[in-house]
C-alpha cells in the first residue's frame, strides 16, 4: 500500500483509507500499522518490518514489561507495540 512513498505520504494515506472503518474494523486497523509500531519502538519508519524492527519491537515491549509471547510473528509484534 505505501511502497515508494515517503512516511508523511504514507502515514496521510493510511489515515484516510483507515477513517472511515469504525469499531473492531478501526481498531484493528490501528493495531497493524506497522510504521506507527516502528516510530513508537523507535525504529526506522519505512514500513519493512526486518531484523532492525523486530529488535526494536522486543526491546520496547521489554521496557513496557510486556511478556512476548512464544512464537510471535513480527505481525503480533506490531500489534503489541501498538496496543502497549
């Protein structure tokens, strides 16, 4: 969805795309930004969840005492760093 674009782009287009979902749909929609995941853990902001983003991903949720469960996939990630 956001390939090529700059994080301001991408972050305003995801914003509109995203406003009109309401309830369960909207939340989850939040939660799986990963660029929001990556700017709240720190991370490079670009969208590509590699070995950079993930470690900063456990790094965060350590610091928020958050327990990663066994197994997460660097999408359970994303969603954890956003919900923390």
């Amino acid at each position: 969805m956001n390939s090529g674009e700059g994080s301001t782009e991408a972050l305003d287009r995801w914003s509109r795309v995203t406003g009109i979902l309401t309830g369960t749909d909207a939340q989850n929609a939040t939660d799986a930004n990963e660029k929001t995941a990556q700017a709240k853990a720190g991370a490079t902001v670009d969208g590509n969840i590699g070995s950079g983003s993930v470690a900063a991903f456990k790094a965060y949720l350590i610091a928020q005492g958050i327990t990663i469960p066994k197994g997460a996939s660097k999408y359970d990630l994303v969603r954890l760093v956003n919900q923390a």
